[in-house]
C-alpha cells in the first residue's frame, strides 16, 4: 500500500473510534485495530480475516503520523510520544513502540472540547484551588482515568477566571487551550524543551503565575516543583497514584534519605490538595466517575511533616 493509502486506512480507523465513543486504540499484529469502550478492549472489524494487520500495515500506519527526524528517534530509541489533530476535531495522544520486532501504536483521544469541572462531576471545591495565587495541587489515579481531562478543566477555569499568564509543560501537548482571560504558553517536551526539569528551571525566567506540568517523573523535576510553589506560583501536576497517602509517599521516598526531611517540610507547607480520580466501569455500559478529594488543612499539614501519611486516610474519611 501507498502512504496515501495508509493515511485513508488509519482516517477509518479513526473515526470508528470516533463513532464508537471509545477512549483508546490499539494497533497491533495479528490483530484488527481495538478500541477500549467503558474500559473494555473490542475488536471493530467486521470480517477479521479482512482486517486483521501485519507488521507492514502497522509501520505503514505509524509512519503517516511521523516527520523524518521523528522516524530517525523511533529507530533509535525504539518508541515515540507525540499527538495529533485528527480531521481538526479530535486529538489523540499517541505512543508508538516496538514488540517482538515489529511496531506497534497505542492512541488516547482527547476530546477538543475541554470540560468543566461541573460537567466532569469533580467536587465544585475544586475551582476554589483553581482560584489559589501559590501552591502546590495534583491531580493523582491510575492510567486511562481522566487525568488529563481534570487537569484540563482546572487551566480552563483559571483561564476563565483570572487574568495570569499560564505555563503548561507537557509529553505531548494534549489539550489545546484557546487564550480567554490569560495568556496560555504550551510548551512540549522534546519539541520546545528538553525534559520537564530543565522547562520548570525555565519557566521561572518566563513570569508565570500558574505552572502546570504534565507528570513529574524524577526527583529534580518533583523539587523543581515545590520550590515553584514555595517561590509564589501555583503548581498543578499529576501522578500515577492511586490514593492521598500513597501519592506523598511516592513523592518523599523519590528523594535519598537525608533529602526527605526538608521535602516533608516543604511539600506541608506549599500543598494545597490532592484529587484522586478512578472511572469505574457500569454493568450496562458507561463509567461512574469516582474521587477522593484531600484539602490540606493544618492537621494533614502536620501528618506530612511529622511522617504519619499512614493516617491521612481517617483524616479524609472524617
């Protein structure tokens, strides 16, 4: 097949997805594309034998969405990260890998419009943080389980509200934001920065008021971050955590032990929240949008820095 010919394969599989209101896509061999709908992975062809891919059909998908220099990377590195606009009305996050020496491609959409926090069902607590000039929140849960969106709908009330110039550092660009009320500067890693450290070190000559990042991966970019939120800015960022307790755990014991004081300090005094976030499948289809909602006040403050996480869960259950 052509490279035309890939593009028009993948533009179908893609609006199936589409029209099947699925989350996810994988492509991969000896398999038909599958979509993930209410978190279930389905096969959507209609003649298996017909559709089923090879190894050229997936390299020939994935190289429709790749520049030269992008393909040098997949070559060398073995796997890529970027996003895309499919047909200017959805955009879809993409991973492309290799496994058993052929490629294989994972996309998320991302739905163009960017919901609020009452449409996303989060606690309406949460444009009060929104509304915050120093501090530290996250957004925490597991993979596939909103994150992002949240995120999103937090930018996009800060852009509605507040008249602030925005960072957003992210692996790749997901949402794209629409500047309302504050200037909105997206930043990608890889593209506009090299990694989410040396874009936190950055931002700080850049004047911002709101910096968000996209996931804090290593300890430089975790003390990066608080230092932000101790230095007068509002940081949001997310973690693949599944709970309160567990998410500041995760991000002392990033750090060697003679580190983890002075970072129990600082986290108690610049956290503000954290929203634990879980879509749980519905026996008759769709998802029930499930959270935990952590506000730091003086007591979880204390815990922190005392090293009691374990009993940050009886404070929130109180």
């Amino acid at each position: 097949m052509t490279n035309g010919e890939y593009k028009a394969k993948l533009d179908q599989i893609l609006d199936q997805a589409i029209e099947k209101d699925a989350t996810d896509v994988h492509l991969s061999i000896n398999q038909a594309p599958l979509f993930r709908i209410d978190g279930k992975l389905t096969d959507g062809a209609e003649s298996k034998k017909e559709k089923i891919l090879t190894g050229e059909d997936t390299e020939g998908l994935a190289f429709t969405l790749l520049s030269e220099e992008q393909k040098e990377q997949l070559f060398q590195i073995r796997d890529i990260d970027l996003s895309f606009a499919h047909k200017d009305k959805t955009r879809f996050r993409v991973n492309i890998f290799y496994q058993l020496g052929k490629i294989g491609v994972a996309m998320r959409l991302i739905p163009k419009k960017i919901r609020s926090i009452e449409e996303l069902n989060l606690p309406p607590i949460c444009a009060q943080f929104a509304q915050a000039m120093q501090g530290f929140f996250l957004v925490v849960g597991p993979s596939g389980h909103g994150k992002s969106t949240a995120m999103a709908a937090l930018i996009e009330e800060i852009n509605q509200t507040r008249a602030d110039h925005i960072i957003t550092i992210e692996d790749p660009i997901e949402y794209l934001f629409e500047e309302n009320r504050c200037v909105i500067d997206q930043r990608e890693v890889g593209q506009d920065v090299q990694s989410f450290a040396r874009g936190l070190r950055e931002s700080f000559r850049q004047d911002p008021d709101v910096i968000m990042i996209g996931e804090m991966r290593d300890p430089e970019t975790i003390a990066n971050a608080v230092t932000a939120a101790e230095t007068g800015h509002l940081v949001l960022t997310t973690l693949h955590t599944n709970t309160a307790a567990q998410t500041v755990d995760r991000i002392i014991d990033g750090f060697p032990p003679h580190q983890q004081g002075q970072i129990r300090t600082q986290l108690a005094s610049t956290i503000l929240g954290i929203l634990s976030r879980r879509l749980i499948p519905c026996l008759n289809g769709g998802v029930i949008n499930a959270v935990e909602l952590m506000i730091a006040n003086s007591a979880v403050r204390n815990l922190i820095r005392e090293g009691k996480t374990h009993q940050i869960d009886m404070i929130i259950e109180t």
